[in-house]
RNA sequence: GGGGGGAUACCAAAGUGGCCAACUGGGGCAGACUGUAAAUCUGUUGUCUUCGACUUCGUAGGUUCGAAUCCUGCUCCCCCCA
C-alpha cells in the first residue's frame, strides 16, 4: 500500500520531503518516530503521531520507535517559550520505561508481535564524549545554518540555553545513527518537528553522503484550536488506565464535535477508506446518532486499553447517559456498580454520618471534594446541577441511610457529565 | 550607574480615600435548547455559621472614623538614557 497516498486521505500529510513517496514505494523500508519521555505516560498528542507508525507498519514497512532517554534530558525547545527545566535522572528513567512498555504495547497490538523496532538514544549518546561529538557530529552544521529553524529563532529574542540550542543535533545524530546502524531512511513526526528532522537528513547527507527522507503530520489540536497534551494542565488524556481510566477515555472520544470526529477516525483509527466515507456519510444523514463517535471511540479503546474495558465502558456510559432510574441503579448488583464505575471518583465515608440524615451541602463539601466550598455546594444546588442517584436535588436536600443503594453507594451527579460515587463504610 | 513606569481575583484589564468582594472581556462551571455535538441565550465564578459576617487588590508597616486607592521601607517586573 501506498503509504504517503495512505496518509494523504486521511488528511496526515503536512509536510513532505520530495522524492519520498518514490522512495517508499521502492520496497520495505524503515521510518522512525522520536518521542521523549516527558512524563512517564504517553497522552492523546503522542498517541496522533504513533498511529503514524501504526499505519506506516499497516503499508507494509518497519516502524522504528525511539524513546530519547537521551534528548529528554536536555528538552526540546521547540514551541516552549521558556527554558526548560531538566528532568532528574531517576524520574526519567522511570518516564522512559513507562513510555517504552506503552509504545511496544501499542504497536505491537496493532501490527502483530515483533512488527516494531524500539530503541533508545541514550544507548548511543551515553558513551559519546564531548570532544567526539563537537568533532564528529558539529563540524558539519554550522550555526548560521542551526539559528535560522524557527524553534531557536523564536527563542534568541527571549534566550535560550546552550543545553536547548543543541537539541537539534542530538535528534539530528539519532536520525544518522539509525540510518547507518538500521538502515533508516525516513522520520515521521508532529508538523513542529520539521526543523529539527530536516537538521538529520542534512547530517545524513552531508557526513553519510545519503539520502533520507521525511513526512510530517498536522498537529492534533482540540475543538478550540490548542495543542494537545505537553505540560498543560491536568486534563490531558493520558493512554495510562492509571491516570485516565477506560471510562473517561472512551467518553473523550465520545464526546468530540462532528468536524473532530471524522477527522480522528481517519487519524486513530486503522479502518480502511471505503468503510470511513460510508460512515462519515451515514453521520452526516443522521448526525444525531453520533455514528462516526461511537465507532471511533469503540475502536481507539480497543486499541489502547482492551475489549473489555470497551465493554464496561459502554456499559457504564449507557447506565450514565441513557434513561436510567433509580430503579434501575437499584437493580445494580454491588459488583456491577463497582465495574461500571470503575474509574469514576469515589469518596468513602462514614455511615455514621448518613444515619440522621445529612445536608447535601455538608455531604458535597464536606465528605467529599466534589465542590471545593460549601459556597460551591450551595451555587451548583441553586443550578440544578446536583442529582443524587440520578434524581435532581435541590438546596434543602438530605441524604440519609434510606438513599444507598445495594446498602453501599450513592452517586452524585454534577452536572451532565461528572459522576461520584460515595461508598459508605 | 541615572531616570521613568508597573505589581489588582484563573488570565487580561478597570478602579486612584467611603457607592468595592471590586467594571469589563476571555476562560472555567452550570442551566435552557439539542444529538453526551456545535452555535446561541441565561446564570454563576473569595470563604463562611449566606437576607449577615469575615478575609482579599506584590510584601511589611503607617496616616485616617474609614484605604485596592494616601505615606514609608522591602521584593519582583518592564521601559528609557549611559
């Protein structure tokens, strides 16, 4: 398969370096993907750029993993407008295992066992003397050349150390390594990352007197036009259960707007043209069925987590968000509970408590940290945001034993889509 | 080294002695409408024992019946001249 053709419907193609899809075609080659251990999961934004190599081993070629146990520990400037602080040794050693399990995992689900090649940097930049380096791997840029990528252009006015300035050449040797050690022609990477790869085919011509090439893919952004994922916050989608559980990652996907939806079923999904139009088309006919989310988010769950937490997650999504009662929250045995919501936050408190009765108010922000106030409690009860096992409550509301279901839980519902679940002890 | 300007809630930005828990915009959170969408409209966005009280306007003091607003020290930021 043709696989810059491949990556052209599917709207992945930003940037490409001429004389690449020649190349490809040419027979089995091997493309590599950078990804440096920031955290010690992977999120939704890394996700975008490792389906890229999902889909290159999908057309028939050797995908190349590379964790930067070495380049992570200088960071990249590319897009910081800050000095990066240096992540300590211990935190990036477990950042870079975390990292390697999820990408092995992932590709190898994808592709079959043994379809992915997984190196790290550090293996070859751990015993490379400065001297060796300047010597071997500096001679060949020059600066006027290296000051004139956008990354280091847009931080000169504010700054930028040394440490970051050489970033590019690090990511420039790892793409010469694997060029002359694995036989390497082709980086994949975010549309950010053009600079820093081109800075490698140069190396590879100018020191290896080879030729590589290069593609790079738009960045994911969200519905308001931000980039995915990096250091922002805490609502990243993270690919680790542990982090965000299958749940809220199926709900992501769920949740997603008609134009991000069709774009990410062509990008995080492996399904094949003909079968992504019809359902794009289907969508567009009945937008209301939300065909193009459902089916988008049942494929990236499965691919990440696994058919049964897929499953509970539909589960638990159809208990929250379909016409449920009382009476059928009722009819939950306490292990279903416990499965539907696993992932939900869930507070533990006294039964004690509830036995006289006790104020919503005091339950929220109290017992829990559902509310951060009682100010809070009070406003979002006002709102009519609060419902207790699915039936809205208002400011004067007690909860009491009489309210738990299967003599355990109560959820709490704040708004339509945050759910709590209080276990009582 | 000299001169000038600034620091206000999540962000931006008003307010220059009482009408200020602090205009406005963005963001956040919710409600209505929907399709767990978008757009739109509405409410809300310091804490509490909530028709009231308390704590907040860089920081520490001071003046005053009363200060985000005036004075002094300190810290940090920006600009201009050398």
């Amino acid at each position: 398969m043709n696989f810059i053709e491949e990556m052209r419907w599917r709207g992945l193609l930003h940037d490409v370096m001429p004389g690449t899809e020649e190349h490809l075609l040419e027979g089995k080659r091997a493309g590599y993907i950078g990804f440096d251990p920031t955290a010690d999961s992977l999120h939704v934004g890394h996700l975008s750029t490792a389906m890229l190599l999902v889909h290159f081993a999908h057309c028939g070629h050797q995908p190349i993993a590379l964790v930067g146990g070495a380049t992570g520990m200088v960071g990249d400037p590319t897009d910081k407008t800050n000095e990066r602080q240096l992540l300590y040794e211990e935190e990036l050693n477990k950042n870079v295992a975390g990292i390697h399990h999820q990408l092995k995992y992932l590709l190898e689900k994808a592709g079959g066992e043994g379809t992915i090649n997984m190196v790290n940097n550090y293996d070859w930049m751990k015993d490379y003397t400065f001297l060796d380096f300047i010597r071997d791997i500096g001679k060949h840029l020059t600066v006027n050349y290296m000051t004139s990528k956008d990354s280091v252009k847009k931080r000169l006015e504010f700054g930028l150390s040394f440490t970051e300035f050489s970033y590019q050449l690090l990511q420039g040797n790892d793409f010469l390594h694997l060029y002359e050690k694995h036989n390497c022609t082709f980086q994949m990477g975010g549309s950010d990352q053009w600079g820093n790869i081109v800075t490698g085919t140069e190396l590879i011509r100018r020191k290896a007197e080879g030729k590589a090439y290069a593609m790079t893919a738009p960045l994911v952004t969200r519905a308001d036009g931000s980039k995915f994922g990096k250091s922002d916050g805490n609502d990243n989608v993270w690919l680790d259960a542990e982090k965000t559980s299958p749940y809220k990652f199926y709900q992501f996907w769920i949740n997603q707007d008609d134009d991000m939806s069709e774009q990410y079923i062509k990008r995080f999904t492996l399904l094949e043209k003909a079968e992504i139009d019809e359902l794009i088309e289907e969508h567009r006919a009945n937008p209301g069925r939300r065909i193009v989310q459902n089916r988008l988010a049942k494929e990236v769950t499965t691919l990440v987590h696994s058919k049964e937490d897929l499953d509970l997650a539909i589960t638990a999504s159809g208990i929250l968000f379909g016409k449920s009662t009382k009476e059928n929250l009722q009819q939950l045995s306490k292990q279903a509970i416990q499965e539907v919501f696993e992932g939900v936050p869930t507070f533990t408190i006294q039964k004690t408590d509830l036995e006289h009765g006790i104020e919503v108010v005091d339950l929220m922000a109290d017992k829990t940290t559902i509310v951060s106030s009682k100010g809070e409690a009070r406003r979002s009860l006002k709102e009519n945001s609060i419902s207790i096992n699915k039936e809205k409550v208002g400011l004067e509301a007690q909860v009491s034993t009489a309210d738990l279901l299967n003599d355990t839980y109560i959820l709490v519902q704040k708004g339509k889509k945050n759910y709590f679940l209080l276990e009582v002890q």
